[in-house]
C-alpha cells in the first residue's frame, strides 16, 4: 500500500522543532513547552480515498491561522484512537477531550486548537487515526453531527471491529499488495457507516421523552464541562448541541428550571466548593469567581449570598478558618 512516514528524529535536533512548524505553515501555529526535546512521528497509509495515520508527539499545541483552509478539506471527518494520552480539541461552540480506550470523531473543518498532553509529560502522544470524506458514508451530515466529540462505544459491535481492523492495518500493512489499499478502504467506509448508522438508529429508535431526556442530560454535561467560559450562552449552548434556542429552553423546562438558572447555580456550587478547599486558601475570591465565569466579583458576591445566606468571604473564613 501506498505510504509515506515522517520522523523528526531523521532530523538534526536543532532543526526539528522548526522543521515541523514549517510544515504547519499557514494552518496552525505551533508551540511546545520543550522545543529541544521535540518528538513527532507520522505514517500515513492511503486507503483509496480514506487514509489511515499513526501520530507520536511530544506534548504540544496547535492553534489555527484565522482565516486558514481545514488542513485535510472542508468535507472530511477525523476519527481518533487515543493509544496514549489525551488529546483536547476546541471547536467553534465546543471543546472535547480524547481519552484512550474510546473512539472519537471530528469534523476537522471547525477545528481552532488542539493540545496533545500525557500524564506523564516524558512520553510521547500516541494515537491511530482515519480521514474518511464525508460524501463516502452516504449518512446526513446533520445526523452525524450529533456524534461529534462525543466517545463512540469500541467494547464491542461495529466499534470493537473498526478499531481492531485500524489497529491491525497499523502494524500489519507489510501483509497487503498496494493494490489492496482501495479495496481495504472500502471495508473501512463500510465499518464507519454501519458503527454511525447503528449508533443513530439506536437514538432514533427511543420514545420521544426519552431521546429528549438523553439529549438534555448531554446538554447539562457540557454545561458543567464549560462553566469557565464567559460565552456559555444559551444560543453558544443550542448552536454546540444542533438546536434551536427554543428547543433548549423547553428542554430545560422539563427539568423544572432554565438554562441560565442552571448555570448560575453550576457556577455557584464549583466557586463554593473552591472557597472551602485549604489548597485554594491563597486564591483571591474574584480570582475563583473569573475562574467559573463570574466577570463581575459585585455580582458573584450578591449572587452567592442570595444562594447560601452569607458573603463568600464570610463562608470561606467560616469553611477554613483563615483570612481569605
């Protein structure tokens, strides 16, 4: 099969880093806390029209040029498996993290930024990868939308087979003719529409009230996983979840409150939680207030005392017994 590999460590170490922001050029700017230890390896196989990657990196981050072109064309989804590490992607109205041991799909052309990151900050990021064009799966782009970001099941079913067939076109490629690349790609299209198609049909197939429970405790979980951000609005919040506002609010409704009283009663409950934490006792109280998306300390103060009956400061001399 056709391939083409890089490895930065063909490279004199001096020139690596710079070499690979070169190849970003345009796109994505890249930067990276140790640039002399920099390490990135990529191999790609091409698969017809889908193409199958490996990824080592080093931690890093890439941001995207305004106004650049979707390094892999507007019509293309991503799927990552995360072998080591974690990695983050903001979008335009969301951010998801990648996780090993679950299978994530993208669709590149809304990509801002990207941070790959381990635990372990002397290893490297690892993953296998597919670019799949879009118009390959036959499946509405407005149905598939409603699996982005999120981890897709790999225990077993279509999930389990697509990410054994990824893994072992990873380290078996020597097994096949390169005139087999098109014929693989295809057994790959055929595994990510049916995974796709079986995990939509099973979401279709729900109660009304019951898809519009998932679909608000989805909601609720990305809430709780943006609180920091200052634009968590309600139009932020249905354009991230492909509904209207409308629709959100009657979601909210339902659960017997509103999205902005959820918010503010989410924010609330991480600032009170930081007051009481000793490890935090050296933190300014507008500083943990910015932290869950309070701009204004006048208007987090009021707010938190309408909530728990005394002022932040009091609550965090009374929770640690120390000046805050």
């Amino acid at each position: 099969m056709a391939e083409r590999t890089f490895r930065s460590d063909d490279l004199p170490r001096d020139a690596r880093f710079d070499y690979c922001h070169g190849r970003y050029k345009g796109l994505f700017e890249l930067t990276s806390e140790d640039p002399d230890q920099f390490l990135a390896c990529e191999r790609f196989l091409a698969l017809g029209a889908v193409q199958l990657s490996t990824k080592t990196y080093s931690p890093m981050d890439l941001a995207r040029v305004p106004g650049s072109e979707p390094a892999f064309g507007p019509d293309t989804y991503e799927l990552a498996f995360p072998l080591q590490g974690l990695v983050h992607t903001a979008f335009g109205h969301g951010d998801f993290s990648s996780r090993p041991g679950g299978l994530y799909v993208h669709d590149v052309s809304r990509v801002r930024a990207v941070s790959f990151r381990t635990a372990d900050e002397t290893r490297p990021y690892q993953e296998v990868g597919l670019s799949v064009p879009k118009s390959l799966l036959t499946l509405p782009a407005g149905q598939v939308d409603r699996l982005l970001g999120q981890r897709l099941p790999v225990e077993g079913g279509f999930g389990a087979m697509l990410t054994m067939f990824m893994r072992q076109l990873a380290t078996d490629s020597a097994s096949f003719r390169p005139d087999d690349g098109p014929r693989l790609g295809t057994v790959v299209v055929d595994l990510v529409a049916a995974l796709f198609g079986n995990l939509l049909a099973a979401e279709s197939g729900l109660p009304p009230e019951t898809r519009s429970r998932a679909l608000a405790l989805r909601i609720q979980t990305f809430v709780r996983r943006h609180l920091g951000r200052p634009d968590l609005t309600p139009q932020a919040i249905a354009e991230a979840h492909h509904i209207s506002v409308s629709y959100l609010h009657k979601l909210f409704r339902a659960e017997g409150t509103t999205v902005s009283a959820f918010i503010r009663r989410e924010r609330l409950e991480r600032a009170r939680r930081a007051l009481s934490d000793a490890a935090l006792c050296g933190m300014p109280i507008h500083a943990i207030a910015a932290r869950w998306g309070f701009a204004n300390s006048a208007d987090f103060s009021r707010a938190f005392r309408a909530a728990y009956g005394v002022p932040p400061r009091d609550y965090r001399r009374r929770a640690l017994e120390c000046d805050g």
